[in-house]
C-alpha cells in the first residue's frame, strides 16, 4: 500500500447517489446518506469532492458544492445543511488522472440543456478523449475546463438526431455517447427526479446498486421491497454497511439503468464488438478497492486470499514466518502463511498520523526515512528469516528501506514475495499509473531487482496466476446459477489486464 501512496498511482474518483423512495418531499437525510456514502469511497480520491442535490420538482431546484481535500474538509455542518432539502443527488470525490488538481475540475458537472439542467458524474478515462473535445468544440461547444467528465456532460446535452423537440430521450443520448467512446466510465447522470446509472460496454470501472432499509429489517431475512427507503448506487458496495443499505446488484456492463422513487429499472444494455470479454480492470482487486468490497458476487478481501495461497505454490521460499507491510496486503499475506503453513506474525507497526507530513524533513529525518511512518515489532522476527508479502513494487524505492530496517532489527533474511504481476505498461482508463520508464520492471535493475532493493530474494505472482485467482470465484458463482442460453454473452467472464501484459481491450486512439 505504501508503495502505490508514494509512487503516485492512485485510483481516478469514486461516484455516489442516491433516491429517496415514496412521497416527496421526503424524510429521509439524502445529504447524509450522500456524505457518509463518499466518506467510505475517500480512499478512491482524497484531491476534491463534490454534492448536487435536487428536489425533483417541476421544474427542479439543484443545488451544489464542492470543495478541495478530504470529504470531511470540503463539507463542513452548514454545507450539509445547505443540501439537505433534496429528494435526491449525486456525489464524487477525485484523484485526477486527466485535468489538473483545481476546483473547476471538481464534479459533479451541472450544465444547462435544451430541456433543463443535467447534472454528472464521472468515473474513469475515455480512451479516445482528444478526437471527443474537437468533435464536440466542431459543435460550438466551449470546454472551460481539461476534464474528460466536463466532455461527458457536453455530448450528453447534445440533441440526438432522431429526437423530439419538447420530449428529451435521455436513453438515445446516453447511447449516443456509449456508441461514440467504448470506455472508461461509470456515470451518475441526474435528470429532474431520476439518476441514470450508466457503466460502459467493457464494465471496466465498477458500478452497483444497495437498497436503503429501515435499520430494524437491515439484517433480516427476505426482500420485501415494500420496506425500501430509497435506492443508492456506488462504485462501490463497501459505501452500503454504513448508511443502513443491502446489496442489491451490480450494473452490469453496458447497462442503462434508471432509479426512480418507484424503483429500478433497466432502460437498454448497450453490446461489446461481437467477441469482445468483458474488461474489468483487475487492478479494482489487487490494490484499489477497499477489502470488504464485493465484485461480480465476490468479496475483495477473498480474491486477494486466494492471491496469497497461488503465490505460495508459484513462489515458495525456506523461512521461518510470513508477514506484511501494513495494511491492505494482509489478506495475501494471510493467503500466503496458509498455502505454506508458515506462521503469520507482525514484523511492522505502523504510524497511522505521519501521512504525507507538511513539516518539511531536514536532512536528519529524510535520512530516517520509513522509521517516521513504521516501527520494528523486534521481538516477533529477530534471528528468523521472514517473508514480506506486498502488493507491488512499483518504483522500488519504498520497500527498500523497510527491508534495510527489518535487517537491521535482527531478520536474518527477508524474502520479498509480491501478490501481482509486474507492473510495465502505463493505464489509460483511469488509473494513474508512473511512465513507463519510471517503472522498475522496465529498467536494468529489475534484472537482479533481489540486489537492486537489499532483499534475499523477489518473487511475483504471475499474470495467469493472478487471472485464475480472481476468476476461480466468478466462474464458481456462474455455474451455481441457471444462465439461460440467451444470456450467455453477457456473463462471459473477462478482465482487464493491460497495466501487466500491454494488451488493451480496446484500440486506443490519439
């Protein structure tokens, strides 16, 4: 984790909205829900958050705010309170990998159309992003800002050919679009009193759908939809435990759903190329997602177990324990000790509160380096050869370090096993990921990278390792259920692998 924090890859934004159910003017705490629905997708984007509410009337009143930083700086008490009479609304908090760190670049976009305001969110890259803002300026349409969500917004309040003057078709437009870019995207689209939720024909960037339940029905049995409350969508389900919402189901890729306060509904579901796999970024399970997520029916946490015990039989070594850099490579590290039957132990603790200091390091401190943010746990690996399980390394000059202060606390040895494949090729569908030049598995000293970093030993787990451990849980669960022959297309099994092997799911464009 440490190593993605400092080499500066990071996942693009996270999108949260939600619809009160029943009568309006409704009593149920929509900036709320909304608020505590991004506090649990920060780790997604920590550089901007955003709100727009809307009443849903006729015509409708939005409201909105956005803010720099962390979700709890951008919105203070009387920020919530300024929102709090909407019905319904969408969120976003940002990492931005295209459009530079301001305000204006903050979502959610709200722009006036033809038939009244849209309001959108964004999560993702459009591959073919350059030759989108010249077809879109060729249309008159200034663009005040460098992100791609702005561009989303302004082809969306484009008039499709076919369409009606006084009868807006959101479901032509939002396919408009689909047809004019094959991915990266998750959109939120807010329209008077519906949200579109939107994921693009590949399904590369996640999408689901949680149903609000009163609090006393939360963890009972059965799905009476007459006890729902509202409808939430997030990008992911980690977001639903803390606002008192169910899974429900993931938007499937290509899916236009619309979500009303009578409910879901399934609007159209746009086809890949024939023969093209489905394309999930497999990054969401190596390192993005948080742990307790759940991804085409399997939890995280689980997945990256499973990493763990395949890198155990890939890679085994002669040591004396298994541990971890704290903390979202445990799972893996636990997978790993369980594989091998090797005790999991602590060899670090960490200091939750350095982060990325504002005190500026002098030379003393820099030269301390990781001993600011871990502490040696001595007593648990001294004169034992130890296996540190990581997610990555991707630049090679974070885990270093750590293994220099294990050594010099007594590990004997330290074995270096690495839960993913070799990162080499740059994201273009919203992951911010280093040059490929300032990757180390593409420089000189990947070579003898043992040597390059002070470790024993390194090993990764393979691309076909990885790719069966997290596709042994999603073929278990297709072949419990009953997939009609009709339906077979659509649950074909695929990912997205291209940051590993330089095989892009599409042609990108230039």
């Amino acid at each position: 984790m440490m190593e993605f924090e400092e080499s500066g890859i990071g996942e693009e934004c996270g999108v949260f909205g939600c619809v009160a159910a029943g009568e309006w003017p409704t009593q149920l705490e929509v900036a709320q829900i909304l608020s505590l629905g991004l506090v649990a997708l920060q780790h997604r984007g920590q550089e901007s958050a955003g709100f727009v509410t809307c009443n849903g009337a006729s015509p409708p009143t939005y409201t909105t705010h956005k803010g720099m930083g962390l979700v709890s700086t951008a919105f203070p008490p009387e920020a919530l309170q300024k929102l709090r009479y909407g019905n319904l609304g969408i969120c976003h908090t940002r990492y931005s990998t295209t459009g530079i760190s301001e305000l204006q670049n903050c979502q959610p976009f709200v722009v006036d159309t033809l038939h009244g305001k849209i309001a959108v969110a964004h999560n993702g890259e459009l591959v073919n992003a350059h030759a989108l803002r010249k077809k879109v300026m060729r249309h008159g349409v200034g663009l005040s800002t460098s992100s791609d969500s702005e561009l989303i917004t302004q082809l969306l309040a484009l008039t499709p050919p076919m369409e009606e003057l006084d009868a807006p078709d959101w479901v032509a437009r939002i396919k408009n679009l689909m047809m004019e870019t094959p991915t990266s995207y998750s959109l939120l689209v807010m329209f008077k009193d519906v949200i579109y939720a939107v994921r693009d024909p590949y399904g590369n960037r996640p999408l689901c759908i949680g149903r609000l339940v009163p609090v006393s029905k939360l963890h009972s049995s059965g799905d009476g939809e007459e006890d729902t409350e509202g409808w939430v969508v997030s990008s992911e389900s980690c977001s639903f435990q803390s606002i008192g919402a169910r899974y429900y189901r993931e938007v499937l890729p290509g899916e236009i759903v619309q979500i009303s306060r009578h409910g879901i509904k399934t609007l159209s579901v746009v086809p890949r190329p024939e023969g093209d796999l489905p394309a999930f970024c497999i990054f969401e399970y190596v390192y993005f997602a948080r742990p307790d997520s759940i991804f085409e029916g399997q939890m995280v946490y689980t997945v990256r177990q499973r990493c763990g015990r395949q890198l155990a039989i890939e890679a085994p070594t002669d040591a004396d324990v298994v541990s971890t850099v704290p903390e979202s490579a445990t799972p893996a590290a636990l997978g790993y000790a369980q594989q091998s039957g090797l005790p999991y132990i602590e060899v670090l603790c960490k200091n939750r509160y350095v982060g990325r200091t504002f005190i500026q390091p002098n030379t003393r401190l820099r030269q301390l380096g990781v001993a600011k943010k871990f502490g040696a746990l001595t007593d648990n690996f001294a004169g034992k050869r130890v296996v540190l399980i990581d997610d990555s390394i991707v630049r090679g000059n974070t885990i270093s370090p750590i293994i220099k202060l294990l050594k010099e606390a007594g590990a004997t040895e330290v074995h270096i096993r690495v839960a993913s494949p070799p990162i080499r090729y740059p994201c273009y569908m919203g992951i911010n990921i280093p040059t490929k030049e300032e990757l180390i598995a593409n420089k000189p000293e990947f070579q003898d990278i043992a040597g390059y970093i002070g470790a024993d030993s390194v090993e990764y787990l393979s691309v076909e390792g990885l790719v069966s451990a997290v596709q042994e849980g999603v073929n278990s669960i297709l072949n419990d259920k009953v997939i009609s022959s009709s339906n077979k297309s659509s649950k074909r099994v695929g990912h997205c692998t291209a940051c590993l092997t330089g095989k892009y799911p599409v042609e990108l464009e230039w």
